[in-house]
C-alpha cells in the first residue's frame, strides 16, 4: 500500500441509539501518515464515528474498511487482535492502569502481544523518553500530574507502532500549556513513525494541528478541503 491509497475508509455511516441517530451518512476517508481532525459541538456524533472506525462500535449500515478489508466481516477475535497490532488509542484521561508504574503502563501493549518484559520495558522507556517524561518511569499514574500522565498514555498508544492513532479529546482534561504540549509530541512522533492519527476534538487550538479537518453535525460529516 503506498502513502496515497486510502488506509481507512468509512462510506454512509449510520448508527442509532434507541430513537436518537448518532450517524446519518458519515464518510471519512484517512491516508497513511495525515492528521484528521474530527470537529464537532457534543452530541454531534464525532466520538461515535471514532469506535465505528476503531471497530469498537458496529454501524447500522454503511461500512469502514482498513486496508481495503471490511471491519464488520471480521471476527471479534479479528478485530480484537487489530486494536493491540495495528490500532492505538489516546483518550481523554488517560485510562491508564493505577497499580502500573508509567513504564509498566507503556510497555503493557508489549507484554500482551507476547513480548519479553526485559524487551518490552526498553522499548517503553525510549518512548518515555520520546515523549519527555523518562524521570516518571517509576511513579505510579496518580503520582505524576495530568499532562505527564496524558504523555504515558501517549507513549502507550505508540510504543506498539500503530498504522493508525485514534486520540478522542486527548487535550481535554489539560490546560492550555500541556495541551498544546501533548498535541506537538503526539503529532510529531506520529510523523515520524509513518502512522495516521483519527483525531476527535471540539477545540480549534487543537484542531490546528491536524492536516486536515472533518466537521460532524446532526451525525453528518463534512471534509473542509473541499470547502471553497
């Protein structure tokens, strides 16, 4: 596959919950390597689009494919196995594991994939390092502040070298200063690494980071490319 084929592609997207429609039509397509951001007011559907791109959530109708293969046609297992290979994931606080050192909270992607605990917490530690929190490695998630914690989560995301990063609201527990700190790192290392980012935010600050941006209303979606 090469940078310009389409990686992940979502076609007419719909999804309800009880009598309330989340998605009416959706699209979204995302290359190897580019920043989407996925803009929108709260209730729009935005975080909905994400877990059906993620394979977290299955649409009504309409279908995602990554890499040309239909997310819905896989097994559980299937897709399960593409979150900790393929798939990497920033959420808005974190999530990580309290009883973890942050070392031990990125290397876990490792851990479960089979690696070696020796193996697996080098390679953690060069993403904590990467991602300016090496001094932490030893401190447990509710020792260190929420900016730090948000770069382990980071660090966590991508330590399995994901094609693709979903990061719904990452910046929004954070204030200004470590938001923008955390949004630099993230697309920087993915940059670098070659992975595509899904982006959900309803911040323009944030938003600017991005190569492209998606806005979501009403479950709608609109590529502001192409928007004279």
């Amino acid at each position: 596959m090469t940078a310009a084929e389409p990686l992940l592609v979502a076609t007419d997207l719909r999804k309800t919950y009880g009598r309330t429609p989340a998605l009416d039509g959706a699209e979204l397509t995302v290359r190897a390597g580019e920043v989407v951001a996925v803009m929108g007011p709260s209730g729009s559907g935005k975080s909905t689009l994400l877990h059906c791109l993620a394979g977290i959530v299955t649409p009504d109708s309409g279908e995602v494919r990554y890499r040309g293969r239909q997310l819905s046609a896989m097994s559980d297992g299937e897709r399960s196995a593409l979150r900790r290979t393929d798939f990497g994931f920033v959420f808005q606080f974190g999530q990580l594991v309290p009883e973890l050192t942050c070392l031990e909270n990125v290397a876990m992607p490792m851990r479960l994939a089979g690696r070696r605990r020796k193996d697996a917490e080098a390679l953690a530690a060069t993403w904590l390092d990467r991602l300016e929190v090496a001094d932490i490695a030893g401190q447990r998630p509710g020792e260190v502040s929420g900016g730090q914690g948000q770069r382990v989560a980071v660090a966590r995301a991508l330590v399995g070298d994901p094609r693709v990063v979903f990061a719904d609201e990452p910046t929004g527990a954070l204030d200004s200063l470590n938001g923008e700190r955390v949004m630099r790192l993230l697309t920087e290392a993915a940059h670098d690494t070659g992975a595509a980012v899904v982006l959900v935010t309803h911040e323009p600050r944030v938003a600017a980071y991005s190569d492209r941006e998606i806005v979501v209303r009403d479950g709608k979606s609109r590529d502001m490319e192409r928007v004279s």
